[in-house]
C-alpha cells in the first residue's frame, strides 16, 4: 500500500466543484447520532470533503435535508422517503469554500450542493 503525504489545510481555492458521494456513515460522538457524508471531487486533484450532520431530516434547519435537496435539485415533501444508499456515487455540484480554524489551519467546506446539470452553477 501506497500513501502521499498531502499535507493538511485546504487544498482547492473556493469555487464550484464536480462530487460525488463515495459515502454516508453513521456514528456516534459527543453530540449524538451523526452522519459523516464523504465527497470526493471529480476533477483534476481528488480531493476529500467530509460533512458531519444529525440523522434528522425533518424541519428547515436539517443539515442533511439541505444535502439531499441540493443534490437532487428539489425540495423533499412532507411525507416523502429518500432511501440514501440510493444516492452513492451520485455526481452533483459543490460550492467549495475554505474555512480558517482558530488554531490557524485551514479546511475545505462544502457550502452548497447542486445538481450535477445545473445550467446556472458553471463548472
């Protein structure tokens, strides 16, 4: 097994970026249930973003419904089952930013998320 060290800190400049969902994982921490959604971008450098939420999907301040509506590119109705596995290696847009720490590190964050086509977010 190989590994390259990349250093750490934020390694894209802020802009939109083609992703794909490698992975959800479930798990507990001090703050309780989460998932850890895995994007890796799709382009030149891969790159890993994580982005940790609460298992909630409901109400408007859901973390991980804003995910899933930015990746399907509609609003997820009242009543509506979104099955997650379903959206593994799924291609949409990111809106990448970089995020500075209090110790000084940096970080790439995933602001937004769009559809894979689109035609108003440019790639």
């Amino acid at each position: 097994m190989k590994f390259t060290n990349h250093g750490s800190g934020a390694r894209l400049k802020p802009g939109v970026y083609p992703v794909a969902l490698e992975d959800i994982e479930e798990t507990t921490g001090e703050f309780g249930d989460r998932l850890i959604w895995k994007f890796e971008t799709q382009h030149d450098e891969k790159v890993s973003i994580w982005v940790y939420t609460s298992t909630s999907f409901n109400g408007p301040r859901s973390k991980a419904k804003k995910l899933v509506e930015g990746m399907l590119g509609k609003t997820i109705q009242v009543g509506e089952t979104i099955d997650t596995d379903e959206l593994i290696g799924m291609v949409c847009r990111a809106l990448v930013t970089v995020q500075t720490r209090d110790d000084g590190s940096t970080r790439n964050v995933i602001e937004q998320l769009f559809p894979k086509d689109d035609a108003d977010v440019p790639f």
